[in-house]
C-alpha cells in the first residue's frame, strides 16, 4: 500500500496517487476562498485544518483533526472580514491598522465568551470547547466534531413537525442548559433548527454561540440573524432596545412553534408593521392550548411584556390547566333548543387586547421602542378570560373602507403611469440623456440568466456595503471589475464602500463592471494638539480626527525635540490646535517635525523673549512674503539645560507596519 493521506472535507485517510475521496467524494484539487486558511495547514503543531464549514462576521469555522488523539475536531477561527484581510499563501491575519481597537476589542470579548463556555464543558447539551490558542495574530478555539444532524433536517425526516409528547420528552434537558447559560451571565441570541444539534442518542446539542455584535444588526460586525427566529430587538443596536433573557426565551419559543406545526414563524421585523402570526393551536389542533397561550407569550414582540426567563416558560408550558377540560356534550334526550334570532348588534369599537403576566403585580421594565409597542395595534384579537374559544370582533370601519382604498390606490398607479408614458412621448430627449440612459440600461440589467451579449450570468453580486474597498478588491478581484469613486462622509470612516451600482443578489457575467461610491472620510475636522505627543502619535490622532488632507515635512528648524512636531501651517499661514480643518479645499496642513535621529540642540523651557499680552505664546503669524519653512530663531538658543525632561523617544509601530508585530 502507497503513501495515503487526508480528505480535507471527512478526514478519512485514502491512497496519495488519488485526487477524488472514496468515502465523501471530495476533490483535493478544488478550489479554496484566499480569505482563508489554505486546507492542509497544521496549528499549534497538532490540528489539520480542512475545509470551510461556515463563515459569519465574527469568524470561520473549519473541519478539523487532531493528530496527536486522531479525533475529528472543529475549528473556530476570530476573524472579522471587516477589520482584517489574510497574508497571501500564509495563515496569518493582518489587521487594518486604522481598525486595530475594534479588532483587539472584540478579540477580547470573543476570548471571554469561550473561556465561559469552557467552564460549562461537563454539560451534555453544550458543544464542549477541547482548546484554546493564540497564533497567526488571533485566537483559535477548538470544539468537538458534533456527531449528529441540525433540527431543521431531523424535522424534516419526521414529515416536519413533532408532537407535544415528543417535544415533551426532547426538549427539558435544552430548557435546562439555556437556563444554566443564563446564570453564567451567557445570552444566545441565536437559538433556531440552524443552531441545535439532535444526536442519534436522542439528545439536543446547543452550538452557534457568537459575540453580542454578530448577533445584533448596525453593532460593528457583520451580523447573522436567523429570520423568523431572531427577537425584535436584535434588529436595532439602540440602547432603547435592550437584550437579556427575554430574548433567548422569544428564540427557543419560536423553535417550539417551528418544532410543532411544521412552519416557519413570520419574522419579528415584518410583525413589527403587520402582526398576522397565527396562533400555534390554530394550525395544530393537537397542541395543548396552554402551550400554544405559552409560546405565544414567549414571542411578545414587547421585550417586557414577553416571558422574562426560561424558568417561567418552562412553568408555563407543564403546568395543568383545569379550565381547558373540554365542555360535556349535551346529552342526546335533552332537546335542542333553537336560538332565538338575534337582533343587529352596533358596530362595536375594536377591543383592546389584554396581555398574561404571571408576576406578582411587578410592571415589568420597557425595554423596547414605543413606536413598535404592540399594544397600540387593533387589528388582532385577545383571548376571552371566560371562554376557551376565539373572539372574533364584528366588521369594523376599517374592514369596509379596505376595498374602496384599494381600488382608488390602483386608479392612481394606473393614472400615473399613464402620465409617465405621455411625458416619454411628448416630451423630447437630448442625446446625451438618451444614450446614458441606453448605457445605464445594458450594464445593469440582466434577463434570464443571460446578458445582453448572450454571455451567462452565472455569478451573483454580493453586498459590498460596509466593507473595506481594499479587502473587497482583493477578494473579488477575479470575478467583477470595479469602478471606483470617492467622496466625503461624516456617517461612515474612511475607505467604506457606500453605494454599488448593481443590487445585491443580481446574476451577472464574470467580469462585470461593478461602480462603487467609496468612503473618502470626514469632510473637515478641529485640528488635535500635538503636545506630548511623537510623530506618529501626532499621525494617528491627525486620522482619528478625521484629517487626511496633510503632509508631514521635515522642519529646517535648529531647535526643539526629536520626534516631534513644531509647527503647523496652511497655505503658509501658521495653524494652531483647536482650529477646523477643511478636507474639501485644496490647501493642505503642513506638519513640520523633527526627526527622531535629529542631532540639534533641544530648547529651553521658555523661549528667549517672554511673550507680551498682544502676542500669542505661539510662534507669530509669519507675514505674506514668509516662506513656508519655518524660519530660524534670530537669537541662538540658550546654552543651559532645559528645565524639564524632554518627552519621551520610544515610538509606536508606524502606520505601514505589520500588524502581527503590533498586537502580539
């Protein structure tokens, strides 16, 4: 038998003159993301890394082994694709200078996150974390190769939903692990079929965990959200819309409802407009209707109105309801009586809906928006405290205007389209509109999987907003070409992608011209000081202000520190701290410094003549003939030491250097 070697996908062992793998049928020869890790590379000097198994803005996850127990393993890589891009042919990451904070920032919550997790590695229902290392400049995590199926598939294999016995039977030990999360101070965020694991022993794995920012829209990190799972607050990084436990309550919920009537719940971001979620027992006669009221108040779109903690819902949902027997039937003797018919009742006021809490009259904190407060709705009905059936309200004003709406909405799409035809006939183009709008057309518009051209559109457009046009370039370099143009924003730092003018999702051709409004940073910004500070102290704070328009000279000045700055000027005029800088004109800020290996003399503490009242401690504004080097003191400068210290000479990593050599 010949050399064998690894399947980077099952990590099966297989003769080294084969290309395909007999045992899952993957080709050694396919090709692999440069983002990341090339499969094949070996950590710590102990795991294999294989392929890709999922990606998301906190990280990768790959399929791993390890040699020295020669178990399968997953590993878990920190890298946010918005602040760090991968060295080429290398597993090293190298951070975005301008970005390192939030980089090192979120490293270190992510680094928490998993050392809590680790404590917890003796719970059944959490996959345990077996490693935990630093290398390449990030944190890898190594977890257990889970030997089981996601939910959503093992729904599927049981015709797509279970029933209340089974769910009964399945799910305790999961209600038990969340509540145990919770008391380490752990919130999931993420709870869905894409997220729990059931093993062939019957037991439910709870994977997925990921830092705050991934799992909260506009936090700082590309997020996911799993749609129909996800609570409403989630959608919205304000402080007003504050996460707890409450909000795993409204995931696991949810997962219950998929789990016992086979569908998808409406996302939490369209019940915000239009609240149309059905009740679980109204698809599922079966369902107890104590469960269904239970899970029905796990996902209240009100934060404070919603269960609070998992310990309650699970009293919810295994408490017995005496009041939920079934009514005796009327016996067969006794007549029937006939109703008497009922009199034309007044169109009655929509009734307002009154929400269960079991607290012991405690108002619950209102952590949400009051502009989606689900209690100002009136189109959905409460349930009736002396009857187990729905209330249905009789045909309000605004069921019998809908129709008449509708129709005067369609006249008037159809009046202005009409209009708009007109204007198109009547109203003469110029050439040059004409042809623009002919160019605009045939760059963007594709039509059956095909272009203009006939060439296939094959490829589809990812979301580029919010990214880094270097990282973006880079990494699509080989599939679209971009067209690049810049201009200023105070919303968004610079080199941010803000617009792209083909929508995410199309299918276009390889190679097709993708135009990108990119970022150029802050339109102006107050000059910072620059006392105490180096050289490239002063650079940095120079870009946080959001300055880009400066040039850094060496000053010909015979005085004064090593490495430090000296003097500013703008258009030859001398610029004092404190003054706003505008990046849009066409003068630049000259920031005159001396070298750190400069051999002159350094200044006294005070200068030679003492400023009078008129004059500013600064130097004086030079005169309209001044050149724009700072000129030399008249009077050469004092022979005695200077009274104080001078700062300090060691510096911190220029902007251009590598950032391995920066953080670790």
């Amino acid at each position: 038998m010949g050399e064998r070697r690894f399947c980077y996908r099952c990590m099966e062992k297989y003769d080294m003159d084969q290309h395909i793998c007999p045992h899952c049928g993957y080709d050694s020869d396919s090709p692999y993301d440069p983002m990341y890790i090339i499969p094949g590379t070996v950590l710590k000097d102990r795991y294999l890394v294989g392929v890709l198994a999922s990606r998301n803005g906190e990280g990768a996850t790959y399929i791993g082994h390890d040699i020295s127990t020669g178990c399968n393993v997953l590993l878990r890589e920190y890298m946010p694709v918005n602040f760090c891009t991968r060295v080429k042919n290398k597993a090293t990451i190298n951070v975005n200078y301008n970005n390192l904070a939030k980089y090192k920032a979120f490293m270190a919550e992510y680094t928490e996150l998993n050392k809590s997790l680790a404590r917890l590695r003796n719970n059944s229902n959490i996959n345990p974390i077996l490693d935990m290392f630093a290398e390449n400049n990030t944190t890898y995590t190594v977890f257990e190769y889970i030997e089981g199926k996601k939910m959503l598939n093992y729904l599927k294999d049981n015709a797509g939903e279970l029933s209340w016995e089974q769910v009964s039977k399945l799910f305790p030990p999961l209600f038990t692990t969340i509540g145990i999360l919770h008391n380490a101070g752990i919130i999931h965020r993420a709870i869905s079929p894409e997220t729990v694991y059931i093993t062939s022993k019957n037991e439910l794995i709870l994977s997925g965990f990921c830092v705050s920012a991934v799992r909260t829209a506009d936090a700082g990190l590309e997020h996911e959200l799993f749609k129909g799972y996800a609570a409403p607050e989630q959608y919205s990084a304000s402080s007003s819309c504050r996460q707890g436990t409450w909000t795993d309550v409204y995931g696991i919920c949810a997962l219950l409802y998929r789990a016992l009537t086979g569908c998808m719940p409406v996302d939490s971001l369209s019940r915000l407009k239009n609240d149309d979620l059905c009740e679980p027992a109204m698809l599922n006669t079966s369902i107890p209707k104590h469960v269904s009221r239970a899970i029905m108040d796990g996902m209240n779109l009100s934060g404070a109105d919603r269960i609070q903690t998992i310990t309650e819902l699970v009293t919810r949902l295994f408490e017995y309801q005496a009041d939920e027997q079934e009514e005796e039937p009327i016996e067969a003797s006794q007549p029937i009586p006939m109703p008497a018919r009922p009199e034309p009742e007044p169109v009655q006021q929509p009734i307002q809906p009154q929400y269960y809490d079991n607290r012991a009259n405690v108002p619950p904190p209102r952590y949400y928006d009051d502009r989606y407060d689900p209690r100002m709705e009136d189109d959905y009905d409460d349930y009736d405290d002396d009857d187990d059936d729905y209330r249905y309200e009789k045909v309000n004003t605004v069921d019998r205007l809908k129709v008449p709406v509708i129709i005067g909405i369609l006249l008037l799409a159809i009046l202005l389209i009409i209009s708009v035809f007109l204007m198109k006939v009547f109203v003469p183009q110029s050439d040059d509109e004409s042809s623009s709008k002919r160019s605009s057309t045939s760059e963007n518009v594709v039509t059956d999987g095909e272009n203009s051209d006939g060439v296939a559109a094959d490829t589809e457009v990812p979301n580029f907003l919010g990214k880094f046009i270097s990282l973006t370039e880079d990494k699509y370099k080989e599939y679209f070409t971009f067209e690049v143009t810049y201009e200023y924003s105070n919303d968004r730092e610079k080199d941010v992608i803000l617009e792209q003018s083909v929508e995410a999702g199309t299918l276009v051709p390889q190679g097709t011209t993708i135009k990108l409004v990119v970022s150029k940073g802050k339109d102006g910004a107050t000059i910072p000081s620059y006392e105490g500070l180096t050289v490239s102290q002063y650079e940095n704070a120079l870009k946080e202000a959001g300055i880009t328009n400066y040039t850094m000279v060496v000053s010909s000045s015979s005085w004064g520190y090593p490495n430090t700055i000296v003097e500013l000027q703008i258009d030859g005029k001398n610029a004092y701290p404190g003054e706003y800088f505008s990046n849009k004109d066409s003068n630049k800020l000259n920031v005159y410094y001396i070298p750190a290996d400069a051999q002159i003399q350094p200044p006294a503490t005070q200068q030679n003549t003492e400023p009078s009242t008129e004059t500013p401690t600064h130097s004086a504004e030079p005169t309209t003939n001044a050149p724009t080097e700072p000129p030399a003191p008249t009077d050469p400068p004092p022979t005695d030491p200077p009274a104080t210290e001078p700062p300090q000479t060691d510096t911190p990593p220029e902007p251009n250097s590598s950032p391995s050599d920066i953080y670790w």
